[in-house]
C-alpha cells in the first residue's frame, strides 16, 4: 500500500512537471524592438540608448540594454522610439466643413461609423494609439470602440463620451432648421433643470459612456448667435457632476468663459476642454481640483484661419465667434501653464484634419511647454487624465505595448512627430 501511493505521487510529479514543462515550452513568441533612442518614460525625461523592448502577448514583458534576441526582430536602431501618442478630444466619426448641416439630416449612425472607421485608421497611422472622443452620436461611437477593442476594426483604443450633454437651445443644440426637421437632429442628450440633467446623465452612462462631455457654454461652431458665455445653470452643472461621480465616471466641460468653467470647477468637474478665457480664479480651481486643461489649440489655430479667410464657408454669427475665441485660446494656455496647471494633450481632431493631429505640439510649444513637456503632455498626463496610466503613457513591463518611432530628435524638434513612422499598438505592427 504505501509503495502504492509512492508511484502514484511520483507519477503526479512527474505529471506536474510536464505541464510546466508544457507551459514553458508554449510561451508567447516574442518580438524585440531594437531602439536606437528610448524615451520610454516621459515622466522621468530620461533617453536611453540602444535598447530592446522585449513585446510579448501585446504587453512590454522587458526592456534590456543592448542589442538582443533573435527571429522577431524589429530594427528601429536609426530612430527615436516613445510610447503611443494620445489625443484626448477627438471626434472620429467625422470632420467639419461646410456641408455640416446637410450632413446631419442625410448620414445614419452606420454611414458615421464607417467614416469613423477610416478616421481611426488614419489616425493610428498618425502614432495616436488611443484617443478620447468627445461627442458622437451614440450607436456610431460605441460600435466603433467595442469594433477596435474586438479587433475586428484597426484603430486606436476608444474612450467614448457619447453625445455630449447641453441645455435645450444651448450649443449642443442643433440649429438653423426648419421645426420639423431640428426635430429630428436633434440629440437624446438635452436636458433642462438638475433633475432632468440628472436622468440624461445616468442614461448616457447606461447607454456606454466611459466619461461624461457637457457643453458648459457657447460653442464657436454652433450656427447661432448666442456667444460664447455660460448655458447651463450651476444647478444643472452640479447635478451632471453629481451623477457622474456616483457611477464612476468622470466629467468634462467644453467651455469658452471663466464663469462656466469657475461653476464647472466649483462643482467638482475633472477637466476642461478648450479652457478659453480662464481667469485667475479658474487657475486655483485647476489647481484646487486637480483638474486638467485640454487646450486643444490645433481647433483654435484652424477656426481662426477659417475666420481670416473672406472665402470661408462660416456664417457671419460663426465667423465672429471665431475670429473671438481662436486666437486667445493660445494665450489662455500659456497662462495656464505659467501658472502650473495640468495640461493634457487633445486637438478636437474633425475641427482640424484626423492624422494632422501631431501639428498640436508645436502650438504648445508655442504656449510655453518644453518639447518634453508636450510629449508628457500626449503621453503620461493624457494617460492619467483618462484614467488609464496603469495601462498606457509609458513603457514598462506589463504595459501595453504601445510603441511609436520617428526619425530625428523629437525632444529638439517637436515637429519630427508630425512623421511617425513606426506604429505598434497593443503588440500589433500597423506600420512599419
């Protein structure tokens, strides 16, 4: 009897040992990226030079000094190599212009989703791995997140706001149609008063919402000739916020005006889209909060040419509203940054061109950031804004690999980002 359980015992370490064995022999196969430069945290600032990024199951497994591995190899020894760019506002599913209006009656969610789908290629090709959309309509967005997620569609992760929250008449709004047809334009996501704002809030989540977009003011695009001060109520702001929190997301504000922002802010509010106009008193609330500034100053630059150009398919009312806000969102960064708010990085890409998105770093240059601080900017802080520095904003075992190369040196010329060359995202090559 005892021999008995002997050999039965041996047999199961001998069993045990084979399916470790077994495990061990069927590991992941790995690719090594040879970097010749490696930013690999932007945090730290520090450039290391001739390393491999060991890429395995779609996560960075190491990272090691020299030139190693074989079989998989991918040889960026002549390139600077970073982590996957971020933009946080983004609207993928189309781009402005002047056929806007009649877009709004004509495409389905499906004709926005596969415009969406190209937009998303085109910019993963750009180097952004992930991005935040900041108002699409709902079926659309969120079929394009779960699509890329599933891998069944390339393109950057998602983190999808949905439609945007707005008061009735407010931005958000559509106008300049006739009543039947507004009617039908218009959005699930109006709300009037903190209860109803409250209700459309926890719809919008229940529909998929990763975070929550309100149009706090005026915005510069809406064709109508409300300015661009504060809509919704402090009441109504409160009560978005509220909401939000209690189901764990959080809430971003559009905003054009210290006062909206000042309200949002008060309230508890994550973040700011746009920022134009911020005051002192918006800067100790940033502060105060922790809150981030997502100065998006790509939009501004291009609704001030458009504004400039006499040519210009802009309304008067949209014009004038333009040739007002663009050219300040510039110097409303630069006194955010001097005063040491957080800034994220995101261009309100639809506005301007999708893939053109790297040309936001110069104009933040412009407003003061380092080269570096512009990269940490699309990088780390965009990656903490979002919720997601556990995941991606850096290179570091167990991160995504989310992996992005240029030619030449981005931290002495910010412009060499506008040509990505290289683009892993999540372990996958989708150009090289």
């Amino acid at each position: 009897m005892k021999r008995t359980w002997h050999l039965l015992a041996g047999g199961a370490a001998l069993a045990i040992a084979a399916l470790g064995w077994g495990a061990a022999a069927q590991e992941a196969p790995a690719t090594y990226i040879h970097a010749g430069k490696l930013l690999a945290d932007p945090a730290s600032g520090r450039v290391l030079e001739r390393q491999t990024i060991v890429v395995r199951d779609g996560k960075v497994a190491e990272i090691r000094a020299g030139f190693v591995g074989e079989g998989d190899v991918v040889d960026l020894a002549d390139s600077f190599v970073l982590p996957g760019l971020i933009d946080s506002h983004v609207h993928i599913c189309h781009e402005n212009g002047p056929n806007d209006k009649l877009r709004r009656t004509v495409q389905t969610a499906a004709d926005l989703a596969i415009d969406g789908a190209r937009y998303a290629r085109i910019t993963l090709d750009a180097g952004f791995t992930t991005v935040a959309d900041m108002g699409e309509e709902n079926d659309a967005i969120f079929a394009l997140r779960d699509g890329i997620a599933a891998g069944k569609v390339p393109g950057p992760r998602i983190v999808a706001a949905g439609n945007a929250l707005s008061p009735h008449g407010g931005a958000g709004d559509p106008a300049g149609y006739r009543p039947d047809v507004g009617h039908l334009v218009r959005r699930p996501s109006l709300c009037s008063g903190g209860d109803d704002c409250r209700r459309v809030t926890r719809e919008t989540i229940h529909r998929g919402a990763d975070m929550i977009k309100i149009v706090a003011t005026g915005s510069v695009l809406a064709d109508q000739a409300s300015g661009l001060g504060q809509q919704f109520a402090d009441d109504e702001i409160k009560a978005i916020v509220d909401a939000a929190h209690a189901l764990g997301r959080r809430v971003t504000a559009h905003a054009h005006n210290a006062a909206a922002m000042n309200a949002f802010l008060g309230a508890g509010g994550d973040s700011v889209e746009h920022g134009t106009n911020l005051d002192a008193e918006t800067v100790k609330l940033f502060k105060a909060n922790n809150a981030w500034l997502i100065p998006t100053l790509l939009a501004g630059d291009t609704v001030t040419r458009w504004g400039n150009d006499p040519q210009s398919f802009l309304s008067p009312a949209v014009r004038a509203k333009a040739l007002e806000a663009g050219p300040r969102m510039l110097q409303s960064a630069a006194f955010a940054h001097k005063h040491g708010v957080r800034i994220a990085f995101g261009t309100d890409a639809s506005v301007s061109k999708h893939g053109e998105n790297a040309r936001e770093f110069s104009l933040l240059v412009r407003a003061g950031l380092t080269p570096l601080e512009a990269i940490r900017a699309a990088t780390v802080n965009a990656a903490d804004h979002l919720g997601l520095l556990s995941t991606i904003g850096s290179l570091a075992p167990g991160k995504a690999a989310d992996i992005v190369a240029v030619r030449g040196d981005p931290l002495t010329d910010v412009t060499t980002l506008q040509h990505v060359g290289f683009v892993m995202k999540g372990g996958t090559i989708y150009k090289k």
